[in-house]
C-alpha cells in the first residue's frame, strides 16, 4: 500500500504532513533548508545559494558535505524505505542545485498563486467571486513565510519577494470587497496581513477602507492611530497620501479640533432595486423637506386592518435611502419584530442598547433601567441630526423609549396598528398604506415581467392581481416564478393559482376575496421538495436571520446542497437576503412555513431539527469560547448530533467576528432553547456560559445579564447543582461588572460552597478568582491577593498549567499593589516562563505589565520601560486598545521619574488617543497628567 501524500506548508510556520501525522524535519538548519526548496516552488535552488542561506559569508570547509547530508535525511523523511544514497522522486539534483518536487495541491505557495491568478482574471468581472479567490489564498497563510527558521536565512531575497506577492494580494482583496460590497468577508486575512507586517501602509490603508464599509469605524481609527505612532516610533516618518486618504475618508471623523470624534452609524438595510407602485406615496412624505429641514415630530406608516405583506418595510426603507444624505449624523434601523409568529418580539431595552452601541456610547456608560437607556440615548442624539427607522412596532408604548428628543432628527415608523396614541402624544403624521389597485398591480407586473408580456395576456395579469389581494408580496413571490420561467404563459400561472389552497388564518383579511396563503402555497408547490422542506424548517429557527452554516444544520444536508436550496427560496422572493449571507423570512412567510411545518413535519423530525440547529449554534459558540479566553472553566457541552456541524474558527479574530454577527442570533436561542424539553434546556446553560468571554470582551454587560438570569432560572428548573453552581458564578461575574457588587458577591460564595460539595476543584478555583475581582473592587487588596493564593493553589494540585500561568500573574499584581515588590517579581517571572511555553500572547502582556509596574516601584526605571514596551508590542499585535492606553499611562509615569518629560508627554498623548477613541472615563486622569506635566497654572 503506498504512503500517504505529503503536504507541505511554508505561508507561516513550516510545517509538513503526512495524512494527519506532522513529520519532524529536524533542527533549524534542516528546517531553513526545506524553506528555501519550498520557497523556490519546484525551481532548482543553486548549491551556493543553499550554503549562504545555511552559514551566511563566512560557510565552514565541510559546508558541502553538510548540505548533501541534510539532502540524504530530507530524502528519506519524504520517501521512507529509500535505498541509500538513492535520489528518489522528491528532491533531484538540478542545475548544480536540487529541486523539490510537489504535485497538485500538496503545497501551500503554488495554491495561494493559481488562486491568486484566477482572481486577477476576475476582479473587473466578478468582483464578487475574486473576493472569495483571494480569501481562499490569503488564508492559506498562518504568519510570516518560513516563520520559525533562523532570521538569517528569512533574510535571503526569495522569502521577501514572496512576502510582497501576499502583501499585494491583500490589497488586491481589499480593492475587490470593496467593489463587492463585501467588506466584512475580506476582513479576516487583511487584520492577519497587517498584524504581520505592521508598517505596511498600503495594507493598513485597505484595512482601514473595508473596516469602514463593515461599520467598524472605531476600529478603523484605532488602527490608525497604531500605525501612525509606529511609523514614528520605528522610522520618523509621518503616514503617506495612501494611509492618510483612506483615514480622513472615514465617517464621522472629526475636524483636528481635538473634539471628541462621535460615531456616524448606517445601519439601512438594502433598498430594493425595483421599487415600483408607492409613488403618490413617496411624494407625499418627501414633501416633509420642501424647506429643506425636516418637520418636528414623527412619521408613521400604517397598514389597513393590521395587514402585513403591504409593502410598509419596502416604502420606509426606500424612503430613507433617498433622504438619507440629509441627515449627516448618521441612520439608524431596527426590526422590533412586533408580530413575529414565533413571539419573540425585541423589547425596547434591548433595541435602545443596540442603538447606544451604534452611537459609538462605552458600554461601562450605559444605565440599567430601560428609562435610563432611553434618556442616555436622547441625550445622545441632542444637536445631532439623524434618521431613525423603526420596523415593525407592536404598538404605541414599543417606540416611545425610542424616539429622539432632538428636533433636527427624524423617525420612521412602520406597524400594522395606526398608532393613534403616537398621533396623538407626538403629532406624529400618519400615512396608512393600501393594497395595490388594478393598475398599480398592472405596473408592478410590467416592471417585474416586461410590457410586452403584460400586454399579451391582459386579463391574466389581472387575474394573478386580483388573486394576489393587491398585496406586494405575493405580487413579488408570483412574479419571481413567472420571470424564472418566461415560456409559461400567464393564463397557465393564474390557473395554477386558482387552484392553489393555503390557510394562514392568522393573517387572513376579514374583507379580502381572497386567502393569500393560496399564493404562498403555490409559490412553495413550485419548488423542489426538498426546498420546499427547508422552507418548512425555517419555521423553527428562532431569528431575527441566518447564515448558510445554519440552514445547512437545520436542513441536515450538505452545505453545497443547502446553498442550492436557499438561492431557489431566494429566487422566488420566499426568503430573503437582506444583507450578504444573511436570510430572513417576512412574519406572514414565517407563519405559512409555521402551518406547512406542522402539516408535513412530524413531531421527531421536528425536534431532530430544533436538535441540530441548537447543538450547531452551541458547538461553534463553545470553540469560540476557547479562543478567546483558553484559561476559562467551560462545560464541555453534550456531542453533537449527526448533521450539526459547527463553523471552522480559525483563531480569535474569526470568533469575535463570528460571535458578533450572530449576537442577536444566539441571545434568541439561549432564550428559545430555555424553555424546550430538558436536554434542550440544558443546552441553553451551555450556551449562555460558552458567550461569556464574547460579552465580557465586546461590553455587551446588559445583554450578558438577560442570558445569564435565564441560564440561572433553567439550572433551577432543571434543579441539577453542577448547573445551578455555574449559573450562580455566571450571572454574579456579570452583576458585578455592572456594579452590583452587593448581589455579586453572596452568589459567588453559594457557587463555592456548592462546588466545594461537589468535589469540583476547577470550579472552586475559578470562583476564587472571581471573589479576588470583587476584593480589588471594593479596595479590598488582602483578600483579592488571599483568594488568587486559593486558586493558585487549587490549579497547581490540579496541573492546570495554562489556569495556574494566568493566576500566577494575578498572585504577583496583588504582590505589587500592596508594596512586596520582590515577592511579585517572583511570581510573575515564573508566570511569564509559563505563559511564552503555552503561547499564550495575551497572558504575557499582562504578566509583562506586571513586572514593569514592580521595577518601576523599585526604582528600576530602565528595566520598567523594557516591559511595558514588550507588553505594548504583544497587546498592538492582538489589537487591545483599551489595555494598551493603560499601559502607555504607566509608562509615561515611568518616563516621568527618568526626568524624560518629552517621551512622558507622548506615552500620555497615545494613551488619551486611544482612551477617547474608546469614549472611556479614564481619559479625564490621563488628561490631567498632560497638563501636570506642561505645567500648566492651575491644573493640577
């Protein structure tokens, strides 16, 4: 039987495999020798070539001898059973030289070029599909080429030219998201390509670009800001025209006022490209700016006797596209999901959340109370002028909390109630919207089908518009069908129609001729069966949207073939794509998928479903929880069951970018698991605890607390004291980053005592750590140092190594804090030794923060200064602003006691920079120190 192909990766750390075992190329030499054959892809590399790499100017007499030895060893790594001094079929003598051989795709470097080069011949084309060609390639790499050989040989030219030829497909991809419109997708590989190569201008500017149409503005900024100091620090030099256009080209960037920047949201869904029938309409409410202001108060659009599928969401959204450059403070939008068929309507706390968070507001800054939210967010917008569109408002009380008190702002409102009572409160101007008329139908068609078709079968277009209820919807699902299949002539559609059955009692209008689920069903009879049974499944997802990964669970098909069946539900406008890779149903489509769903479904496939969705949602959950914080105490949730697939996460960067997509996604699961059957409610705890560092990480404190109460309610329910225990840590670690300290700190002591009887040493550990955090916040120094002593402890019998690294740093900061300077130097050497065998990047910043701040106490200034600057290199690297400020705070103290006001000065500026960026109150102490230090009068 022969061996296993080899595959060999050199975009990053070298590394060679065969099948799913990691051969041992040898020691550096061996390793740099491999690169360089590697790095020459499949071109002969010279023997004096090969010598200048291995030893440099100055090579020994047995230089020669060494290389054909490495050869020999390389040879019989690759080719096992190789006769002696046999060449093999892998690595020839070529040209005075030796060439490796690879085929196909077993190496990395000739598969980022193909993917590279087929990209190039469709960037002006297909933007789109080179977007996807260039992030297949560039996540091909995993750091600097060759990372881990010797630096002399990453020296020679070819390692270089390779690095440049990344570089440049990197902002080739940045180019093509952008003409895409998929900023968000190309994301990933342009922060890791920047990482990698932090002076790179042109790279950081196409970062900055695609953070911008992603929305992540203060990331943008803060990225700038990075760069700009490091080009000063590192070379002198200001940012060029490149990296300068792309910053002053942000939204929302103030004048060089020194003001503090506010965040410019656009938050719009698409408009659609064929907005037709609602003309007399927009005219009417376009008239609101013949002064060129927009009128005080609000604007309602109703729909008659609560009917949905109207068109009221198609007319806002298209209005506001159109007088959006009005409002140069930004637009905000929310589905409130006011009747969702599935009840799970958005309460206004967590949409004013949402819309603080947009704003740019810190989340240590918002309040607790949804009133208090409410005035913070008017607040807010006071002297702004932005555009607010609220989709789908259950009543009156939903949007009050909602709405500007600014006059220079604007709300949009859709509902199927009229809302008297926001006539009547605000003045607001009510605009009730009818179904579609003959000719507004007739027009609609024409648009959609063509004249000449229309013109052709008159009276079967009106037939399909009067079967259709004069409703947009069903007129776009009929319409879908009937573009997608030009020979059917419209008589045979309307025929179809007739004789279609569907019931949606729900939505059925009391004066309609009409059942409008006829149309549904008849749309949903037009698909293949199994989209018409994906269509069904959707019922039972909890919303507001999903990824192709999650109809793929829910389905239990391939993604392949799942991706298939959403472009056909697509098609026919059954669902929608209303942002890239993001489906969503309209709640009377829902309601029709709820009914079929029960119809066609049994009650196991059903839950089968509801099974692989969940497991799907928790199991990626749980991966991402390990990359963000892989010190944690994770549950390991139960295995999945088969068709549950969780999405590949790559590293850190990839789950916070995951997490935060479906933030509202997985706060609806936690509460829609919470109340299933027991296994599913246990999911639900799972779950709640795997977004933990997500929440902790992003400030979502608020949102943490609502999944945290129900993890605690259902470990009751469920009255299991391993969950009940974890459920107590996990709702009192998030009261007391919300400053509840009083009801944090009696749950943390019941979750020791109950681990503590359940033999549960990790968990005690871990509680310990979280009781230390409360100490240090009430100023209680002793007992934040005596219970980080207990873990210490408890992690060392357990030999939990990476845990024990972690605490061992914690040990030493309470060392410093309370003047045993020495004795925390200790610890946190040992924890710095720790953490660099682990790799644990984030864990030896703090740890090296920690020894600055003990040298610095001790007097040892110059020592002090070389730690905050490794901690400063490791925390840019990993893009922790707020950790960063903190530290170049501290170092400027340092600088200060050195008599070096000049670099205090400037560690002060960067710090206040980012402290501002990031809206957070510290930026007040380190503004004072900027002007103690100028000595200003009076500043001090």
């Amino acid at each position: 039987m022969p061996p296993e192909p080899v595959r060999f990766m050199v975009l990053g750390a070298l590394r060679v495999h065969r099948g799913e075992t990691e051969l041992d190329v040898g020691g550096p030499q061996e390793r740099a020798f491999l690169a360089l054959l590697l790095a020459a892809a499949g071109q002969p590399v010279a023997l004096s070539e090969i010598v200048d790499v291995l030893w440099g100017a100055e090579p020994p007499r047995s230089a020669v001898n060494v290389v054909r030895r490495h050869v020999g060893s390389l040879r019989r790594l690759l080719e096992p059973g190789l006769p002696a001094r046999a060449e093999g079929s892998r690595l020839l003598r070529d040209a005075g030289g030796y060439r490796l051989v690879t085929d196909g795709d077993q190496a990395d470097l000739p598969r980022f070029r193909a993917l590279r080069e087929t990209a190039r011949h469709s960037t002006d084309t297909a933007p789109a599909e080179a977007t996807e060609l260039l992030t297949e390639a560039l996540r091909l790499w995993h750091g600097p080429i060759g990372d881990g050989i010797p630096a002399p040989a990453r020296s020679h030219p070819l390692f270089d030219a390779i690095e440049r030829e990344r570089l440049a497909a990197a902002r080739e991809l940045a180019d093509a998201a952008l003409r895409a419109g998929r900023a968000e997708r190309a994301l990933p590989p342009l922060r890791r390509a920047a990482a990698d190569h932090p002076l790179d201008e042109p790279v950081h500017a196409g970062l900055l670009r695609l953070l911008a149409a992603a929305g992540h503005r203060t990331e943008a900024r803060t990225v700038y800001e990075t760069v700009r100091a490091r080009l000063a620090e590192d070379l002198g030099i200001d940012p060029g025209p490149e990296l300068t256009d792309a910053h002053a080209a942000l939204p929302g960037e103030p004048a060089a006022t020194g003001a503090l920047p506010h965040v410019v949201p656009s938050q719009l869904p698409y408009d659609l490209p064929l907005f037709i029938g609602r003309e007399t309409e927009l005219d009417e409410v376009l008239a609101l700016f013949d002064t060129g202001r927009p009128r005080p108060g609000t604007v309602v659009i109703g729909a008659v006797g609560g009917m949905a599928g109207v068109g009221k969401t198609t007319l806002a959204v298209h209005w506001a596209h159109r007088i959006a450059d009005r409002f140069p403070d930004g637009q905000l939008y929310v589905n409130l999901r006011g009747f969702d068929p599935s009840g799970a309507v958005m309460e206004p706390g967590e949409a004013v959340r949402g819309f603080l968070d947009a704003l740019g507001v810190p989340p240590e800054r918002v309040p607790h109370t949804t009133a208090a939210q409410s005035a913070l967010y008017r607040s807010t917008l006071a002297g702004r002028r932005v555009l607010v569109v609220l989709d789908n408002a259950r009543d009156t009380e939903h949007v009050t909390p909602l709405l500007p008190g600014s006059p220079g702002c604007l709300t949009l409102v859709t509902s199927r109630d009229e809302l008297p009572g926001l006539a009547a409160a605000h003045g607001a101007r009510s605009l009730v919207l009818h179904p579609f008329d003959e000719d507004r139908t007739r027009a609609f068609l024409v648009r959609r089908l063509g004249a000449a078709r229309v013109a052709a079968e008159p009276r079967a277009a009106d037939e399909i518009g009067a079967l259709c209820a004069g409703l947009p919807l069903a007129l776009a699902c009929v319409a879908a069908r009937a573009a997608a299949h030009p020979h059917f002539r419209l008589a045979d559609i309307a025929g179809e129609l007739r004789e279609a059955h569907g019931s949606l009692d729900a939505f059925a209008r009391a004066d309609a001729s009409v059942d409008v689920g006829t149309v549904f069903s008849w749309s949903t009879d037009a698909v293949s069966p199994d989209a018409a049974r994906l269509f069904r499944l959707l019922a039972l997802h909890p919303g507001p949207d999903l990824t192709l990964p999650a109809a793929t669970a829910l389905a239990g098909l391939t993604e392949r073939r799942t991706r298939r069946l959403l472009a056909e539900l697509t098609g026919l406008h059954l669902v929608t794509e209303h942002s890239p890779g993001r489906h969503s149903l309209h709640d009377l489509l829902r309601a029709h998928a709820a009914e079929l769903l029960d119809a066609h479904e049994t009650e196991t496939e059903r839950e089968a479903a509801l099974d692989r969705l969940h497991h799907h949602y928790l199991h990626t959950a749980h991966t991402a929880d390990r990359l963000l914080a892989p010190t944690s105490d994770p549950l390991t949730p139960p295995p999945a069951p088969e068709g549950a697939r969780p999405e590949p996460l790559a590293d850190d960067h990839h789950a916070l970018a995951w997490l935060t997509a479906e933030h509202a996604v997985l706060l609806a699961v936690v509460t829609a698991a919470a109340s299933g059957r027991p296994a599913r409610a246990r999911l639900a705890c799972h779950l709640a605890w795997s977004l933990e560092p997500f929440f902790d990480r992003r400030g979502h404190w608020h949102d943490a607390l609502g999944a945290q109460r129900t993890a605690l309610g259902t470990a009751r329910r469920l009255a299991d004291p391993v969950l009940l225990a974890r459920g107590l840590r996990g709702l009192a670690r998030i009261e007391g980053r919300l400053g509840l300290h009083t009801r944090a700190v009696p749950r943390l002591e019941q979750a020791l005592g109950l681990f503590t009887a359940l033999g549960d040493d990790t968990g005690r550990a871990h509680t310990h750590r979280s009781l230390g955090w409360e100490c240090d916040q009430r100023g209680d120094l002793p007992g934040a140092l005596r219970h980080n002593q207990h873990a210490l402890a408890l992690f060392r019998a357990l030999g939990d190594r990476a845990a024990q690294a972690s605490v061992l740093n914690s040990v030493g900061w309470y060392h410093a804090r309370l003047g045993a300077y020495r004795a925390a130097l200790t610890h946190c050497h040992e924890a710095l030794h720790m953490l660099q065998d682990l790799g644990d990047r984030y864990g030896q910043a703090t740890t090296w923060d920690s020894i600055a701040y003990a040298h610095h106490h001790l007097g040892r200034h110059p020592h002090a200064l070389l730690g905050y600057r490794n901690a400063l290199t490791l925390l840019r690297d990993l893009g922790v602003p707020y950790l960063e400020a903190d530290i170049l705070t501290r170092a400027g103290d340092t600088h200060l006691a050195l008599g070096d006001r000049a670099a205090a000065h400037e560690a002060w500026t960067r710090a206040l920079a980012l402290l501002r960026e990031l809206g957070h109150p510290d930026a007040d102490a380190v503004e004072t120190r900027l002007r103690c230090g100028e000595g200003r009068a009076g500043a001090c």
